[in-house]
C-alpha cells in the first residue's frame, strides 16, 4: 500500500511549513509532557504536508496520520489528568473540560473530512491543532507548572497510555 510512512514522514520533515513550530518557552518544565506536545507539532506539520501532496498514496497517508492524533490526543490529555488528580490539583475539572472541548472538535473534523474526502479538511485540522495547542500550553498547562513534574507523571510511551496500559502512575 505505497510508501511506508516512515518515508513520507522524513520527506516531509524537510520540506518549509507554515505552521508555528515548538518553542522553548512552551516547556512546562516536564520533560515527557513537552516530547508529547513536541510530537503534535510534528504531526500538525506531516498533515499539513500531505495536503498539500496529492498522489496515491495520499488517503492512506491521511487516515494514518489521524489515527496517530488521535492515539496522541487520548494518551496525553490521559497522562496529564491522571497526574493531575493524583496530585489534587484544583483546577482538573476546568482542564479536562478544555482537552473534551477540543477533542470533540477534532473528532467532528475528522468526521467531516471521512464523509466529505475533503483534503482541505485535514489541512483546517492541523492549524487547529498547533493554534489550540499554542494557546492551551501557554494559558492552561501552563497553571500546574511546578505542581506537575518530572517525578509525578508517567513518563511511559504516548502508546501505552493510550492503550490503556496506564495501570499506575510513577510516584
Ligand atoms: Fe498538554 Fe492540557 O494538554
């Protein structure tokens, strides 16, 4: 079925994006939760050139790279709650309100994308998701700073905790 992805992924790696990029002052000062959003801007800027390269391989390219956002988006909103409410942080319910809110308008693009075909579709999702994300980090990651750190989060692989596999945290 085409290329692996794998090649594509270091095609477009190398190629000018438009999209914002990371940036050190983005850190939330622990290291597994920047790598995770550090992996959404990288799979923003993947989507965003595969809109813009229309060839065979395009829908399979597409539909893997929605199936890892949405493995991200479960396995980090989960890493971050969890070590949250481990850690009685007060605002958790505000927190997981915004990573619902836009985990809902994710999925209705993704519909929208799966009934229409519109590639233009997948292009609107990768901006939405590094300008919720550069937003989200700055104004609501950014409030447990210092409460969240390198020895309360899970620092297990986004794969696993998307998979469920989050049976405790480290402590
Ligand atoms: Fe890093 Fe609250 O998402």
């Amino acid at each position: 079925m085409g290329r692996p992805f794998k090649q594509v992924v270091r095609r477009g790696m190398n190629q000018t994006n438009p999209l914002p990029e990371w940036t050190d002052d983005l850190s939330v000062n622990v290291e597994i939760i920047d790598e995770d959003h550090q992996a959404f801007f990288r799979l923003a800027a993947l989507m965003s050139d595969v809109t813009s390269t229309p060839d065979n391989d395009q829908p399979y390219l597409i539909e893997t790279s929605i199936n890892i956002l949405e493995e991200y988006i479960e396995g980090h909103f989960l890493r971050e709650q969890k070590a949250m409410a481990k850690a009685d942080y007060a605002y958790l319910v505000e927190h997981i309100a915004a990573h619902d809110a836009f985990a809902d308008r994710v999925t209705r693009i993704i519909q929208d994308y799966r009934q229409t075909g519109s590639i233009e579709k997948i292009g609107t999702l990768a901006h939405l998701v590094t300008d919720w994300l550069n937003n989200h980090i700055r104004v609501v990651d950014a409030q447990y700073k210092g409460i969240l750190t390198n020895a309360n989060v899970d620092d297990r692989p986004l794969v696993y905790m998307a998979a469920g596999l989050d049976t405790e945290l480290v402590s």
